[in-house]
C-alpha cells in the first residue's frame, strides 16, 4: 500500500509539473502571438528569463500536486487501517470522517456496510449458540427416551421371564415329590424360558453400545460390533463388505444403527443360528443385505412396530435409500437396502 500511495504521490507531482509547463507555453505562444513577448537584449538574458518561467510554474505544479496527493493519500491509509481491524474481526470500530468529497461518501457507505456485517455475525454466533443448546437437548431427550425404551423392554420381556421363571421354579419344588415327570417338564420350561430372558438381556445390552460410529470407518465399526457378539452370543454372524465402498458419514451412521436393530431382532425373536451381512457395491449404489436362518413371522403392522422396522425406514428416507422387508413362516427374515451414492 505505502508503494502504492508513492507511486500516486510521484504521478501527481508529475502532472501538475506536466500541466504546468504546458499552461506556460500556451500564456507563451498567446502572447508572442498578439505581440507582447519582445526580443531579449542578449541571449544571457533570454536564458535567465526561460529557466525562471520554466522553473517557477513547474515548481508551482509539483508543490500542488504534492499537497493534492498527500491530502488523498492520509484519507487512504485511514480507510486502509480501519479495514485491516475488520478483517481481523474488530467491527466495533467505526469508519473515522473522510470528509464531504466522494472519499467521504465511500466511507460512509462503508459504515453502514460494517454496521449491516456486525449484525450478521451477531446473528450467527446467537444462531450457532442456540444451535448448540438445541444439539444438548436433543441429546439428552435421545438419552431420555432410549432409557425409557429400555426400562419398557425389561419390564415387558426380561421382568416378565424372570417372574414365570420364578413362579415355575417355586412349583417345581411342590411338585418334585408327587409328580416327577411333571417336575422334569417344569424344568425344561423353567430352561427354555432363561435362555429367552438371556437373548433378551443381550439383545437390550446391545443397544447400550455406542449409538453411533464414533470416528470409525463403517467397515471397521461392524467388525468391532461383530467381534464383540461371537464371543457373547451363540449365533454364527458372516460378514462381507467390498473395500471400494465409501459413503457420507452420515449414510454410514444411518447404516450402522439399521445393523445394530436387525441383530438385536434376530437375538430376540428368529431364534436363528447363523445370520449374514452383506454389503456391496453395485454401480452407483451400495446393496445391503442382512438375512438369517429364524422362525420368520407374517409381516403386519404391529410387527413393523414391535420389531422396529419402521425406524429402519425412517432412517432410509433421510439418507434417499429404499428398503424391503422378506419374511414368512418357517422362512428367516431377509432385509435387501439400497443406498444411492453421492459424491460429497
């Protein structure tokens, strides 16, 4: 900027110099024209006489040129040092008065421009400030309602088994002397029954995993969730995931959550001994593909509800994927999900 200013400064002497010198011979010729400019005495006087009117005029031009310059120049580097605390971010400063002329009304228009910009960033950060109150509400509501589901889920499947177990287990012991065979039975019920209240548990203590990636890759988060279930559940998980897949953090997310709500229906309803997870890529969209080998069940509207797979089709329709659902009786339970992929 301060090269710049000279470089104004050195151009404005110039042409004043410039514009002086042409008046000069211009005031010349008009007046050798109409005959008051008379031959010098000797040619020393003449030359005396020439450099003074040349010297004189252009001295005049460079001074005023100089003084024009110098006066736009401060009322630069005023607008410059304001506009340098605003990009730095300090807008409480005003724009200082540059005067009436054309500068002035530029740093008025400034002003208001700074004016219109301090209450757009003051509208940001009480957006971004209430965008973040928001964000802890609907996490806490989310914490809310998932121990609400849970505490539902224990008192409607894990209390009630652990009741009818306890209940059983109480007439095995008066019937263990008097009917023995019927005690065998009790029994047998009193183990079936454990081994649901147990799928059960696993299936809600599943659900008490991290709800979402956490920073993990899709492939490595299932692999991690998959892991964890071979060693603590008694079910033979397959999975397959093309390595050339890659997908918006939030479709992974989406993904995630639709695979942790299949295992835990499997757990706790199919009654299956292998289940599978497929996921491939298939032009320019992504198959997923989750199937197992359970007891199957027609599909109605309150099993969508009880099985959760209406929030499987929730979560589809936020990411612009379509699902379909295959079960029946005696058949196992197939979800086919197809993802369109979207360059970020």
């Amino acid at each position: 900027m301060d090269k710049k200013n000279k470089n104004m400064m050195s151009r404005s002497m110039g042409e004043g110099a410039l514009f002086s010198f042409v008046m000069l011979l211009v005031i010349l010729y008009t007046m050798y024209t109409y005959g008051y400019l008379k031959p010098f005495e000797s040619w020393m006087i003449g030359l005396r006489t020439a450099f003074t009117l040349i010297l004189l005029p252009m001295g005049f031009g460079v001074g005023f040129g100089f003084y024009q310059s110098f006066r736009v120049k401060r009322k630069l580097e005023r607008l410059r040092e304001t506009l340098v605390l605003w990009e730095k971010g300090n807008l409480t400063l005003s724009m200082p008065d540059l005067g009436d002329d054309e500068l002035g009304r530029l740093g008025e228009q400034l002003g208001r421009i700074s004016g219109k910009w301090e209450n757009q960033v003051t509208t940001l950060q009480r957006l971004s400030t209430n965008n973040a109150k928001l964000a802890e509400q609907a996490r806490v509501s989310a914490i809310m309602e998932e121990r609400q589901r849970l505490a539902r889920e224990l008192h409607d499947a894990v209390s009630q088994q652990l009741f009818a177990i306890s209940m059983t287990a109480t007439a095995v012991g008066r019937t263990l002397e008097k009917d023995f065979d019927k005690a065998q039975r009790q029994i047998a019920l009193i183990e079936e029954m454990s081994a649901v209240a147990q799928s059960e548990m696993r299936a809600l203590l599943l659900h008490l995993r991290p709800v979402y990636l956490e920073g993990k890759g899709l492939e490595q988060g299932l692999q991690e969730l998959i892991k964890e279930l071979k060693v603590k559940v008694p079910i033979e998980i397959v999975f397959e995931m093309d390595p050339d897949v890659q997908l918006l953090k939030g479709v992974e997310n989406h993904l995630f959550r639709i695979v942790q709500e299949a295992i835990s229906n499997t757990l706790r309803h199919a009654k299956a001994e292998k289940m599978e997870i497929r996921l491939h890529r298939r032009g320019d969209t992504v198959r997923l593909t989750l199937r197992d080998d359970g007891i199957g069940f027609e599909l109605d509207d309150s099993k969508q509800t009880s099985y959760g797979l209406s929030n499987m089709q929730e979560r589809m329709n936020e990411i612009g994927g379509s699902i379909q659902f295959i079960t029946a009786p005696g058949k196992g339970m197939r979800i086919e999900i197809t993802v369109p992929l979207v360059n970020e």
